[in-house]
C-alpha cells in the first residue's frame, strides 16, 4: 500500500509516515481487504515465561536480583513469570483504567496492578475466586514490599491462557 503514502520515516522501533487525508478512504478499503486474507494464527501472541514462582518466593532478595538484570528493553527482554492458585483481592480502580488488586497463595501475598492495556482481564478478578497470573515485577514506592507484580494475564485454570479474544497469549 505504499503508493498511498507521501514519506516514511522513523526510527528502529517507530514507524513514521505522511499521507494525505484525501487518501485515507482508499488506504483504509485496501488494508482491509488484505486483512481478510491474513491467517489468524498471525495474531497469537506468545508469552515467554522464566518459571513458576509461590508469592512467598517473592521476597526482597529476589527483588533486588531482578533489579540488577536491568536495563530493560528490546535487546534484554524483561523476565515474565507464572504463579498459580493465587486468591483475587479487592480490586480496586486507582485511575481510569488503572486498577489494584492483591493476590494470596498458601506462602504470602503481593500487590499487582493492571494497566489499561490489560484491562479485559478485570472480569476474570473476582475477590476470592482462584486464578492463575502470569506477571513481571516492577518498582512501587507505595508498597512495603518496595515492588508489586504487573498482571500480563489471567486464567481461570492453569495455563495456557483462557483469554478468549483475538489474541490470546500462549504461556
């Protein structure tokens, strides 16, 4: 499609270009049409996991472990991980589409959060209700712990994912 375009530009990692408003109808019917043709196995999305971990696992040490890997970023990969038989907390919005929720094993409990880029997985958060999550761990300076978990998905069961929309992640 790039006869519709005026420039391309960017960066390694960004993608910029130009083109006019008038081509925009046109661009849009064609790119939709090839969209048609794209398999969908295209679209799953897979999701590296280093390990399963309790939350009592969890702990400062680890933290600070982690913490020595960075920086993070697209040559180092920040590490995910997997934690089943979690109990759901109160969730609890802290910003528009910013939500917290604390989650218990059998060893101890920890803080998360979601992003809203994540945010189709709150329905899976009942306070209770058993889950697994597959997360990253990130700096919280709110936290006692020092840290909390970034929620990345959630299933019902164990993995892989019980996420039904276009692109499930395949832990």
């Amino acid at each position: 499609v790039s006869d519709h375009f005026q420039h391309f530009g960017g960066h390694d990692y960004a993608c910029g270009f130009s083109l006019s408003a008038s081509r925009l109808p046109a661009l849009t019917r064609e790119l939709n049409a090839q969209a048609e043709s794209i398999d969908e196995g295209c679209f799953r999305r897979e999701l590296p996991v280093e390990g399963q971990l309790t939350l009592g696992a969890l702990d400062r040490e680890f933290f600070e472990g982690h913490q020595a890997l960075e920086p993070f970023g697209a040559g180092n990969v920040q590490p995910a991980f997997a934690a089943t038989g979690l109990s759901v907390g109160e969730v609890r919005e802290f910003s528009a589409g910013c939500h917290a929720v604390g989650f218990k094993d059998g060893t101890g409990g920890l803080d998360a959060v979601i992003w809203p880029s994540e945010q189709a997985l709150i329905p899976l958060l009942r306070s209770g209700k058993e889950v697994s999550v597959a997360f990253q761990i990130e700096p919280d300076r709110y936290s006692s712990a020092g840290f909390r978990m970034t929620v990345l998905d959630v299933s019902a069961g164990d993995f892989p994912s019980a996420r039904n929309e276009s692109a499930p992640l395949a832990v």
